[in-house]
C-alpha cells in the first residue's frame, strides 16, 4: 500500500524519466561509477589540503583520474561501454555535447 502510495505521488515526476531512450535511463540510474570517481577525488584534493591557484587544483583532479587507470587500457572498455549512451545523449540533446570556444 506504501510503495503503491509513492510511486502514485512521484509519477509527475516519474513519466518524464520514461521518455528518454533506454542508454540514458542506464545511466541515469547507475550512479555507482560516478560516485566512486568523485570519491577519488574528494579523497586526493582533501590529501592535498589547499591550493595556490587553480591550475594546481586542475592538476590534482587530473592526477586522480589518471591513477584511475595507470596503464591506459580500461579506456577502451570504457568507451565501448559508454558508446551507446553518448550516441544517444547526443541525440536527444543535440550540440549540446559538443565543446565550445566560450
């Protein structure tokens, strides 16, 4: 009856959700990985204390995804992972992906 009772007073909210393509809903809801970068990094920048510019914070932040994966070879499993979902990011919010010279 509970969970009938949420689920009755998030659908407004809920239904958007449903609308997007099935890679995206993926991610949206698996949060685990991203998570677990920004620990590392929490973890590394509060190790460090404080900084004298942000170029140095830039370069810790970059330290610690770097020691994500040392050798380099989980990126191809990454970008094979994250293949799906990009192309359909970029479908649903087109150009919006795309760097810029701002």
């Amino acid at each position: 009856a509970l969970c009938c009772v949420l689920w009755s007073d998030a659908w407004a909210e809920f239904v958007p959700f449903l609308s997007f393509d099935v890679e995206i809903r993926k991610v949206i809801c698996s949060t685990n990985a991203i998570e677990s970068v920004n620990a590392r990094i929490r973890k590394a920048v509060r190790a460090r204390g404080h900084f004298p510019n942000e170029v140095a914070a830039m370069k810790c932040v970059y330290m610690a995804l770097m020691s994500l994966d040392p050798t380099g070879k989980g990126r191809k499993k990454w970008t094979m992972r994250w293949k799906a979902p990009l192309n359909a990011f970029q479908i649903a919010f087109d150009g919006r992906l795309t760097p810029t010279d701002h």
